[in-house]
C-alpha cells in the first residue's frame, strides 16, 4: 500500500525519514470497562482513509499480550518475539503512509504542517481549508461566512491535545481543492499561495439566505449548554460547553471616521453612439444630478477606439465626449476615463456591439493574423493580437503607436480638463475588456463557465516569438503550443497537460507557461510606459480580471490560459504587479465575490475560490506598495454585497491601514435607480466615505 500511496501523491525518501519518528497514537479511555484500547487514526483526505491498524492489531488477543510486573505483584504471560517484531513492522508501515500523506500536503497542497506533525495539526488544517473556525483549546465550529450548518455538522470535539483539534462537519463542506465528484485529494491539489494576509471574517459575512439561521458550538453531548451571542470578530476564550449563536440580525461595522474612499459610478456602454453623439442627454443629466445629491465622487467612461477612430487612421472624432464631459464638468463630478482599444459585445453584460475600427477590421481581412488565435485556427477580433506590438502591419505603424497617438490625442484635445483636475485616472486597455489578460474564454466560440479556456498564441506572430524562445533555449522542438491542452470547455482532470502532475509542470510545460506570461507581462509594461508619457502627471492604471475556476487545483488552469502562470507554488501576480510598480500605474481589479455569494454550487463545481483569488492579487499589490482600485464584475444591489465589498475596501484586521483607491460601481441603470435599490447604494457610499450611517442593521 505505501508503494501505492507514493506513486498517487508523490514523495522522497527525505520526507519519509522526516516524519518517521512521529508519534501519531490517540487513546480513548473506556469508562464502562474501565480499560484502554489503542484507538484507530484515522487520516481522510478527500475520500482517501488510512488507518493505523485493523481491528485485528486494535484488539490483540489476550493469550498473545505482554506480561509485565504489576503492583500486586502478578505477571502476565510475554508475548512472542515474533509477535513483537510484527507490532514493529506494522507501525513502522503505519508511519510510512503518514509521512507520505503529510509530505503530499505539504508538497502539493501548501499545507504549512510543522516537521513532526501529529494527527491534530492534519485534522485542523484540513477543517480551515473547509472554512471552520478553530480555537486554540480545539473547540471547532464552522465559520459565519458559511451560513446555516445542520445541527449534527455543527458539533466540535476537544482531541487530546490541548492547542489542537478536530472537527466534524457536514457532506456539504467540502475541503479546499477536493470535490465530492472525485476519488481523492491527489485529483485536485490546491495552488492558494502561503503567506498571504487574510482576515478573520466579519460580523456580517452572511448570504442573505443564511443570516436568518444559526451555527452553534455544543457540548460534549452533543447538546447545547449556554447560549453565547457572537457579534464581534474573534472570541477569546470558550470551552468545549459552552455553544455560540449567530444572531438574525447582525450589528454592521460602522465606519464613521474612516478614510475616505472615493466612489464613481461607470456611465452605461452605449451612452456616446458610433456616430460619437451623447445619447439621451436629458435623461443623463436628471441621473447625474441624482446620483451627485447622495455625494458621489464621479463616473467612468469608456473612449471607445472603434469610435473616435472609426474610419481612417489618426482622424479622431471626440464630439460626443466633449459635451458629455461638459455635463460633468459643470455638476463638479470627477472623472476616470477608460482607453478601450478592445471590442464591446458578445461578453457578459454587453449590451451594445461596438467593433475595432473599420480600417482595422479591412487590415484584418488580408492578414487575420493580427487577431489572437486558438489552436483550431479560430480567430478573434476582440481585440489585437500582443505579436504585432512592434510589427508596422497597421498602416505603417506598430500596435503600439497605434495607442500612444490615440492618447496623445485625447490628452492634447481635453487639456483644460487635466489642468482643472476633472479627470482624475486614466485607466488603459491592455487586452479583451480591457483587461490584462488573453482571450482564452471567448462566449463566441462557445465557451461557457467552469471551461478552463484555450491558449491564444497561434497567430502567426506569437507562434514566430515562440519560436525564438524555444531555439534560445536549445529546444527548437519547444516552438509550438501544448497539443493535450483540452478544449474550451475541458476540466482540468480531463486533460493531460493540466491534470494533476500533467505536462504544466513538466520540462517543455515549463518553459512554454514562462513565455506565455512573459509575453503578457511585456504588453503591458510597453503600452503603460507610453501611457505615462502621454499622461503625465495623472495617475494611470490597469485591470486584472478574477479568474477564480480551478483556482483550487494544482495547475489553476483557467488562470493558465488567460497568461497567469500562478500554478501551485508560484505566484503569477507578483511579475505583474513589479511591471505596474516600475510604470507607476495602480491596480484596478474586478472584484469578483458579489455575484458569487449565493453560488455555493458553482464555486464546488469549479474548485473555485474567490476569496483566495483576492487576498492573493491584494497581497501582490501591497508587497509593492501600489494603490489598488476596485470595481464589482457584475451588478450588486443588496446589503450583503455592499458588506462584502467594504470589507476588502476598508478591512478592519490590516494593521497597515491600507484601503482601496478608489471603488467604482457596475453601472448606472434603471434598477439601481428604484428607490430600495438606490437607499441601500446610498448608505453604502456613505460608508465608503467615513460617514455615519444611523441604519446599521442588516
């Protein structure tokens, strides 16, 4: 069996040395017959049980024990010699597996277990990956962002050690990085980083199904003792009797005092038409005046490219934005301007189609190898392709001065509004959506969540960049893409080249994922240093997406494809925020958690992890000292969303201070102006900015 278990998780002999000596026994005292049986230890991983014995080891037969000298002086008959070396050779098995289980964790999980980890330090770590909350005298309960738990789930049992515990919980609850779906933890590894800052949840880190239940700590019978409301964050001491009830309604943190944080409120896609014309200026103006009587700081715009440069190269039209600006500009709003240099429709939440220019759409016809490309040969006019960054195939210039004079228009044509400080960020289009990232989960070609997407480095001009990497390292057979990649759709278990010990992380996987990002890495580094040329003296920014599927998996697959080689044991976050570092840009990140609240069954489906998603990026961030921006990936209208967001804005556990730059809300519409809707949006952007807000109950 421990040939089996090293070929499923994989070891060396150092760790099996290491933890050879451990001693993992537990024993249960027995009141009724007043004896003591070695109790079985029992490891579960994900559906994977080891014992330490059978039942035939756990209950010796009585001719066959030791005889040893007892106070009354009797003996009892020795056990064989031969006996005895069986015992031995059992435990030493025993400890084998163990020490192979606990470096597998370690190894593939990031588990952080100490050297001579016992049964304890396992059974805890694994109920925190579950998201329980564990006390330093073992009492264990699940945690208030879990919501309602059945009673039996609930129950918390006080092991033998006094600073460890173990914890029982629901089906429901599943381990991080092993679904009910698989056969054991070894299918689905985790890839969440160590070290990285996460703070205790909040008083009010409930779904809206779930804050009118209880989850409760109960005795050793199994039956609450003492009712003990948990409003704050943490408790300090608790015994095993004592039991811990949620209230229905939770005190709201008050944030009266704090920093301010600027709130703006993206305008809608289509409000400048192709014919750059204000669309419905009326109607706009009544809604700005609105949305500025409950003190916000400004809205978001997109400058399209296919717009302002629609027909001919370097022939800007900004009519439309000068009016609009206008508006804004005499309601003493703000404004953060966005450089789309990407195409609107066919994504979530696209209700207009605005394509790239027309002359670029003409140039795309001759050569479709200016668009990204996936391995079917598909093409994808979202957006250029980062292989023609310094290729002269648009006219006669590259990618890249194709968006360094698009903005140094801009800026020479709204000059006034910079000197007056009116527009406050600038934040530039790096890929689809605008964000840094490839298109690897097209809807148009059929993608559709949890699919881990494809890689798009098959135009002509990516496949030649590869090329050169591959003859630089020596491998000219490396100059081509993974071919057992799966498809859009594909799980990661279903593929050979990121499966758990899949090709990603072999040699030539390697290799390839390192070019892929790099390649990403230096678009943006190159378009934002322009950026700043053309803006200088404003701050500019970037935006990252929140891939979360499969972030519980070794490989993180759908992050993979996008360009983030953040698979287990690295950090695909940290290059990027070096690059925004050295161009002195912020980090805008789409805040993925509001819409993910009431998705419990996805999030499992897809071994995804928003949470871990975010600290990591925040994380990356703050270890380079730059500001960080938000904005909500789809529309949040309620009172546990706007919760969730003021706790990553304004976390009460950093003992920095640190807070985001801004917060900007997805998007202004009819909904958002009901009147529920709207009083829930105001209080929330009092809160954003350090005001008072009497209503505080949930």
């Amino acid at each position: 069996m421990a040939t089996d278990m090293q070929k499923l998780i994989g070891t060396s002999e150092e760790d099996d040395d290491e933890e050879m000596d451990m001693d993992v026994k537990e024993e249960d005292d027995d009141e009724e017959n007043g004896e003591k049986h070695a109790a079985p230890v029992m490891v579960g991983v994900g559906g994977m049980v080891t014992g330490s014995s059978n039942n035939q080891f756990q209950h010796h037969n009585q001719q066959t024990q030791d005889q040893v000298g007892t106070p009354g002086g009797g003996t009892r008959r020795c056990r064989p010699l031969e006996e005895k070396e069986r015992t031995k050779l059992r435990e030493r098995h025993r400890r084998a597996i163990t020490a192979r289980i606990l470096a597998g964790l370690r190894r593939h999980g990031n588990y952080n277990l100490r050297v001579r980890a016992d049964i304890n330090d396992v059974i805890a770590a694994l109920a925190r990956e579950a998201g329980w909350v564990v006390l330093p005298d073992g009492t264990t309960f699940p945690s208030r962002s879990q919501g309602s738990r059945p009673v039996g789930g609930a129950a918390a049992v006080v092991t033998s050690s006094p600073s460890q515990m173990v914890s029982q919980h629901s089906p429901s609850a599943s381990v991080r990085g092993v679904a009910s779906g698989y056969q054991s933890s070894v299918e689905y590894n985790t890839g969440r980083m160590k070290g990285v800052y996460i703070p205790s949840s909040s008083p009010y880190d409930l779904s809206s199904s779930a804050r009118s239940h209880t989850s409760s700590l109960v005795g050793d019978a199994g039956e609450p003792i003492e009712n003990h409301p948990l409003i704050g964050g943490s408790i300090n001491s608790i015994d095993d009797k004592q039991i811990v009830d949620l209230p229905s309604k939770l005190l709201e943190r008050n944030f009266a005092g704090t920093t301010r944080v600027p709130v703006y409120v993206m305008l809608p896609l289509g409000v400048i038409n192709m014919k750059c014309e204000l669309v419905d200026p009326d109607d706009l103006l009544k809604e700005l005046r609105v949305l500025k009587s409950i003190n916000i700081d400004g809205v978001v715009v997109d400058c399209w490219w296919g717009i302002v440069e629609a027909h001919s190269p370097r022939e800007y039209n900004w009519s439309g934005y000068k009016r609009l600006f206008q508006m804004v500009r005499e309601l003493k709003l703000k404004l953060q301007v966005v450089m789309s240099f990407h195409e609107c429709g066919g994504n979530v939440g696209d209700d207009v189609c605005i394509p790239l220019p027309h002359w670029v759409a003409e140039i795309g016809r001759s050569n479709p190898d200016i668009f990204f490309t996936d391995k079917e040969g598909r093409r994808n006019p979202e957006c250029l392709s980062w292989g023609i960054d310094k290729e002269r195939v648009l006219r006669g210039r590259t990618a890249i001065e194709v968006y360094f004079d698009y903005m140094r228009s801009f800026r020479v044509e709204f000059n006034e509004f910079f000197e007056d400080g009116i527009i406050s960020i600038i934040e530039v289009g790096l890929g689809p959506c605008g964000e840094l990232r490839y298109p690897s989960f097209p809807v148009k070609h059929g993608w559709r969540y949890p699919g881990i997407g494809e890689f798009q480095c098959y135009d002509r001009y990516l496949l030649r960049s590869l090329k050169r990497a591959a003859e630089a390292r020596g491998h000219s057979l490396w100059a081509r893409g993974p071919d057992n990649a799966g498809s859009y759709n594909s799980r990661p278990h279903e593929t050979g080249f990121f499966c758990d010990g899949g090709d990603y992380d072999g040699y030539y996987g390697r290799f390839f994922l390192k070019w892929y990002s790099q390649v990403l890495v230096d678009h943006g580094d190159r378009v934002l240093h322009l950026a700043k040329l053309a803006f200088e003296g404003t701050c500019i920014a970037a935006k990252l997406p929140s891939i979360h599927w499969w972030y519980k998996t070794s490989s993180h697959a759908a992050e993979l494809t996008a360009g983030f080689y953040n698979s287990c044991n690295r950090d695909g976050y940290a290059a990027i925020a070096a690059m925004l570092k050295k161009r002195g840009a912020a980090l805008n990140f789409t805040f993925p958690l509001v819409q993910m609240l009431d998705r419990h069954e996805d999030l499992l489906e897809a071994l995804a992890d928003p949470e871990g998603l975010v600290w990591q990026v925040l994380n990356a961030a703050w270890d380079v000292c730059i500001p960080v921006a938000s904005e909500n990936a789809l529309p949040c209208l309620d009172r546990v969303g706007y919760n969730k967001i003021l706790d990553y804005g304004k976390s009460t556990n950093d003992l920095d201070g640190r807070h985001f730059l801004s917060f900007t809300y997805l998007r202004l519409s009819p909904l958002l102006m009901e009147q529920q809707n709207f009083v829930e949006f105001e209080g929330f952007v009092k809160r954003m900015h350090g005001e008072a807000v009497h209503d505080l109950q949930a």
